[in-house]
C-alpha cells in the first residue's frame, strides 16, 4: 500500500539558512510525488510535482528511488516560506492522493 | 482565487445525526476527490467521484457516501455521526485524462459533532 512518513512535525529554521524538509514514501507501483503547501489562513495548494522537475519559490525536490525519498530543499529559507507543507504521492492514473502527516515550517527572523 | 468552493464552512452535529457537505469544482474540472483531515494529521483520501461514479475509495466505511452531478459538482454525506467524525473535510477538483493533473482544494468545511 501507498504511505507517506514526514518524520518531522515541526522544524525551526533562522532566515538565510537552508532548509529541508523530509517525505520517505512506500509504494506498490510507479508514484508520481508532490509537495503541497497551506499558509496561514490559506487552503492547500500544490507547491510543486516531481515530473515537472522544476523550482517554485526557491524550493526543489530530487525523487530518489532507491532511499524512496522526495525531500524539499531551499537553499536561503525566507519569513514568509512559514507555512504547513505536506508530501503526498498518488499512482500514475490513480488519482487517489496520499499525504504524509505534514511537517510545520517556521523561519526566524 | 482556485475556483473550488465548499459549504458550509462550519457546521455543528450531535452524534447519531447525518450531515451533507458540498462542493463546487473548478470550471473546466471533471473529476472531485474528498478528504478527511483530523487534527494535526494530514488529508486522507475518503473517496474520488469521475463522471458521476465513484472511482476509487480510501478506508472509510459505508457511512461516508457521495454524489457527483452533471455540472460535476458533488457531496459528500456521513450518516450516523460519531464523535470521531469531527474533522476539517476538504474537496479537491481535477481533470482526469492523460495522467495525474494538479489537483485544486476548496478551503474545507470544519465539522464539530458532539
């Protein structure tokens, strides 16, 4: 069965640091990875799609098969990248979407 | 602005009693999947409605039904409510064909039941 394990519920970054945040997944078949995003008093959007390989807001992710991991990365972290980010994975054509527990993101100033 | 749209977005039941949650999908989307999100837990697939059938379903039971119409809006119901039941309920709207496309969420409803 698909799972998606964020080992970290909370993680306190100074701005200008780098950042990154962790998703280890299982899967039976061949899983599309995304990270999707809720800032304070938003609703969940999507952040950014493996297949897509590209950079939203400074952040990227590399899909690793071999550990099974999808980690998001920013290099410089910025006050307003604070916000709820949750890993999900979904099968291709199987729109049913598994998210991870979701890991809370604070950057000090 | 996504374009989803949920109501109510609070709504308080007691235990026993059944509830209707709705959901307006984006314009252009054919395909809307709803989510239970309990506190300090992620969302978690309670079942996906294409072209009116549901098109796979997440470990929920029976209880927990849905409907999509032909302007693909849909529902959500749960009847005999329990306590554990209270959750943030989210809808999210995509288009399926050719693959995995983005899928869009609305801003939830929060259900109380007491």
């Amino acid at each position: 069965a698909q799972r998606v394990t964020q080992p970290e519920k909370l993680l306190s970054v100074f701005k200008g640091a780098p950042v990154e945040l962790k998703c280890n997944y299982s899967y039976s078949g061949s899983p599309e990875l995304f990270w999707y995003v809720q800032y304070s008093r938003q609703r969940l959007q999507l952040l950014l799609r493996h297949i897509s390989r590209e950079s939203i807001k400074g952040f990227t992710a590399d899909l690793n098969k071999g550990e099974t991991s999808f980690h998001l990365k920013k290099p410089f972290a910025q006050e307003e990248d604070s916000a709820m980010y949750y890993c999900a994975l979904t099968l291709y054509n199987n729109n049913d979407m598994r998210f991870g527990a979701g890991t809370r993101l604070t950057v000090k100033p | 602005e996504t374009g989803v749209t949920q109501s109510p977005t609070h709504l308080i039941k007691t235990r026993g009693q059944q509830v209707t949650l709705r959901c307006s999908s984006q314009s252009g989307h054919n395909t809307v999947s709803w989510y239970q999100q309990a506190l300090g837990q992620g969302p978690q697939f309670i079942f996906q409605y294409y072209r009116e059938e549901e098109n796979g379903r997440g470990n929920f039971p029976p209880r927990f039904s849905g409907l999509q119409f032909p302007n693909y809006s849909s529902e959500l119901n749960v009847n005999a409510l329990e306590l554990d039941d209270s959750a943030l309920y989210l809808c999210a709207s995509s288009l399926m064909g050719g693959g995995v496309t983005e899928a869009f969420f609305g801003q939830g409803t929060r259900l109380t039941v007491v």
